[in-house]
C-alpha cells in the first residue's frame, strides 16, 4: 500500500510550493489536493507539479456540477502534460446543500447525472471524439481537447454507495475515500468496486483512503479535536452512512488515533483491508501532526 498525504493549497502559489517542497523532502512522493471554496486545485497542482516533477499528484476531489466535461477534461489533460504525467482526477458529487442552495443548481439524479458525464469525461480524457445525449449530461468533442498527446490522466470516482462504486469499478480506474473506515473498507468498498471491475475486464480498482490521524500520547484530546476539526463531516448524508456502517457514533471513531505503534498497526489494518493508497490528513497540535507524518513515512520505509 502506497502513503501519500495531502497538500493544503490556501494562500499564496509561493506557500503552497513550500509546502509540498517540504513534504517532497521529508518523502512524500504522492500528495492529494481537495477543491473546495478555495485556489482551483488543478491550475495550483499545474504548477506545483511544474516545479517538482518527480511528484505524483491527484485531486479528492474536483465536483463535477460547476465544470462541463468538455472543460474538465482540457483542463485535466492541460495538467496532465504540464506536470510531466504524473496526475490523477478525482471526480465527485459534491452534496446536496452545496450544489442547490450555493451553485442554483439541480442535485436531481446524482448518480445518473455522474453515469452520464463520465461516460463523455473518460473518452475525452484519452483524447478521443465523443457524441453524447443523456438525460443530465450531453458533451460532444470533434478530437483531442486541450495539449494532443499529454497522455491520459487516471480517473477515480469518489464512490461509497453500491451503484457509485460499481460505476467507478467498471469505467474508471478506482476510488477515492472519505471518513470511511477499515471494517467499511472490508466488507463493502473492497469486493463491491474488485468485482465491478472484474465483471468489465478491468485492472483491480485503485482504492485511496483519506482519514484523519493523529499520533498522540493525549488520544482524548486527541479526539475532541478531531471531533471538533471535521464535525460537518459527520452531518452530510453521505459520509454519515459510511459512519453508521462502520458503527462509528463520531467522526473520530474513524480516525486513526493513538501511539505510534497503535496507528501504524491501523495503517497495516487498511492495507489489509484492501486499500492501495492511504493519504493521511495529519492532524492535532504541530507536535502531533509532526508525529503523524514521520509515522506514515516509517510505514512507507517498511
């Protein structure tokens, strides 16, 4: 299982070079950046990836509703060749209360709404033609958009429901997860989006986790701030049904919290439970989050 963290891309280019500059150093070689009401990611990733080249860099995740997919598939492909090929796009659904009540727009059929922009997203991506008429989305593209032959980024569907993650197994290259944690990861991500993609002749999915961790000597307060960090999380619909599936009454009961030991054998369990990429959001006190990288590299190092 491959570490990653993730890249905070508030503030100024010059910050957020520093920022990565330091992970790359301290050995991180895969960063993930979110878009949320901030910098757009990709543009920032473009030009961190221009700087760093030997990073590999991924978006968790871009929302769809905002960026036709004729425009997110330029954009992607434009990053893809400025960074040397080294991105993968991360796609999502944002949520009900962002897109309506923010954007003015429909969250009408969320999963057909993605079905349908993925099935012009992912050709366009390879730089290939495409015609489509759906019910939420039509695309049509005469050829390559964007750089011609940047190569095709990866593409992952931030999946948690069944009819998501069969999506994501059959036409993309994997997942991206969210306050999902191991026994979730085990019982339902796992064989859900393997056997998708092995019902399409597809490679085993990509299955990327993101939790919170904390290496800690102070895991209550540990977990008061946690709780306290990521509260909204445990309010939206579809992160609060992979904590209920997991029996997690807070959004701490997901994280990875304890002594160092402790956490690197939570990192083992994700592994075994079928994750291939973990980036962990380091989080608590400097000291804390300090311990938290150097606990995911030590991982990484074996």
């Amino acid at each position: 299982m491959r570490i990653a963290t993730g890249l905070d891309v508030d503030g100024t280019i010059e910050q957020v070079l520093s920022r990565a500059t330091k992970l790359r150093e301290q050995g991180f070689t895969s960063l993930w950046a979110s878009q949320i009401f901030g910098p757009d990611t990709l543009t920032t990733l473009a030009i961190v990836g221009y700087q760093l080249r030997d990073l590999d860099l991924g978006t968790a995740v871009v929302p769809i509703q905002p960026r036709h997919p004729n425009m997110l598939a330029a954009q992607a492909r434009t990053v893809e060749g400025a960074i040397g090929g080294h991105l993968t796009l991360g796609i999502g659904l944002s949520h009900k209360m962002v897109v309506e009540r923010m954007w003015g727009m429909s969250f009408e059929k969320p999963a057909t709404y993605m079905r349908e922009y993925v099935a012009a997203l992912a050709p366009m991506l390879r730089g290939e033609a495409v015609a489509t008429s759906g019910e939420r989305v039509s695309a049509v593209a005469m050829g390559p958009l964007g750089p011609k032959d940047p190569g095709t980024p990866s593409l992952i569907i931030a999946a948690l429901g069944s009819v998501m993650l069969d999506l994501a197994g059959r036409e993309a290259d994997g997942t991206a997860l969210w306050m999902t944690g191991r026994k979730t990861i085990e019982s339902h991500i796992t064989p859900r989006i393997r056997e998708a993609a092995e019902a399409a002749g597809r490679p085993a999915p990509r299955i990327i986790c993101s939790l919170p961790i904390v290496v800690t000597d102070d895991v209550d307060g540990a977990r008061a701030r946690v709780n306290e960090t990521y509260a909204m999380y445990g309010t939206l619909p579809s992160y609060r049904a992979m904590l209920d599936r997991e029996g997690a009454v807070e959004v701490a009961d997901a994280a990875l919290i304890g002594s160092k030991a402790q956490v690197l054998e939570m990192i083992q369990g994700l592994a075994d439970a079928g994750v291939t990429e973990f980036s962990g959001a380091a989080s608590g006190t400097a000291e804390e989050r300090q311990a938290s990288l150097e606990a995911m590299l030590e991982y990484q190092a074996g």
